[in-house]
C-alpha cells in the first residue's frame, strides 16, 4: 500500500521530470538536519534572543562585540550538507533544477555542490568592512576575533566589520533579489 507521502512524492517527481526551469526556494527549515538553528517557531533562536537586539543593524553599529559574540556563539562554521541539500544537487546535476533561491547565509547549497544558488539574504561566509568596504574571508576575521573582539579592519583599521548577511533593517541584495525574480517568473515547478 502507498502512503499519502508516497503518493505525493510520486507527483512531486513526475512534476520533476517534465520541469524545464524549476527552481527550489528554501530556508532555515533546510539546515536545521546539519545542526544549524532555526529563527522562529519552537526552540527557534528568536524565541531566545530578540533579533532587533541581536541582529539589527542599527544595534550592530551601536555595539559591534554584543553581535560577535552572540555570532561566535550560534554559528556553526562545521556544518555539513545533509540528504537535503544533496538531493538538491542531483536534481541540479541531472538538468531538473534551474536554480536553488535560498533565504540560508550558511553556504551549505554550495557546499553540497549545488553550481546555481541565490542568497537571498547574503552569506555568512565573508565580512565587509562598513567604512573603506573591503572584503576579507570569513575564516580571516574569526582568527582576528579570536585575539580580539570585535574585530577591526585589516585595511583601514575600522571597528565595524560585518559579516555580508542581511541583518534587520537593511535591504536584501539587489541583484540577488532580481535574479530571484527572473527566476521565479520562469519557474514552472517552484518547490
Ligand atoms: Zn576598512
């Protein structure tokens, strides 16, 4: 006998197989199999922590070292990509899947192997420096903070360096957004 479940994996798949551009749009939800908090809903870090405390960007500016520390706390820089995100890159790899649109920073799309990915809301993996705009790896500035947090500008010496996500009160990023668009419109299978 086939489950409900099975039953709508079989459509999914037939939907799949037939698809010229689909996408697949995911967040937290995703990440939450590689150890990776999830935000809202229960045992969600914004059931903990006030996220206009923690992650606004008007408090990241008032107190750079609250945000690194919560930051060095909850990230999990060792994840690793789950049956998920590879189930992803096989359809990607097989021609099903045009493009993974995420709302995740914890680059584990890429990780996996997936080639097309948006990031909605930027990627933990490099920081910016908000006064001379520099760029520098992730890894660089977490051996920095290590010795001292928050850490300061390797090239200009400025105390505000942010990782390149998206935090409350800043916009999503233009030219992700519009290829998130372009690729929506054409979808004929959104997952
Ligand atoms: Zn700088």
């Amino acid at each position: 006998m086939t489950t409900a479940t099975e039953t709508a994996l079989d459509q999914v798949a037939a939907l799949l197989r037939t698809a010229r551009s689909a996408i697949a749009f995911t967040g937290a939800g995703i990440s939450v199999e590689s150890g990776i908090p999830h935000f809202r809903g229960e045992g969600g870090l914004w059931t903990k922590f006030d996220p206009y405390k923690v992650a606004h960007i008007d408090t990241f500016r008032k107190d750079p070292a609250q945000y690194w520390t919560y930051s060095l706390e909850h990230r999990r820089a060792d994840a690793e990509p789950n049956p998920a995100h590879r189930a992803l890159v096989e359809l990607e790899s097989r021609g099903h899947l045009r493009a993974v649109i995420t709302q995740n920073t914890d680059g584990l799309h890429q990780k996996a192997g997936n080639r097309q990915v948006i990031e909605l809301h930027g990627s933990s993996k490099s920081v910016v420096c908000l006064d001379c705009e520099a760029r520098f790896p992730r890894a660089e500035i977490d051996r920095r903070n290590r010795e001292h947090c928050p850490p300061s500008c390797p090239s200009c010496g400025g105390q505000f360096l942010k990782p390149t996500v998206v935090l409350f009160g800043e916009a999503l990023p233009e030219a992700a957004l519009r290829e998130a668009q372009v690729l929506a419109m054409a979808a004929d299978v959104p997952l």
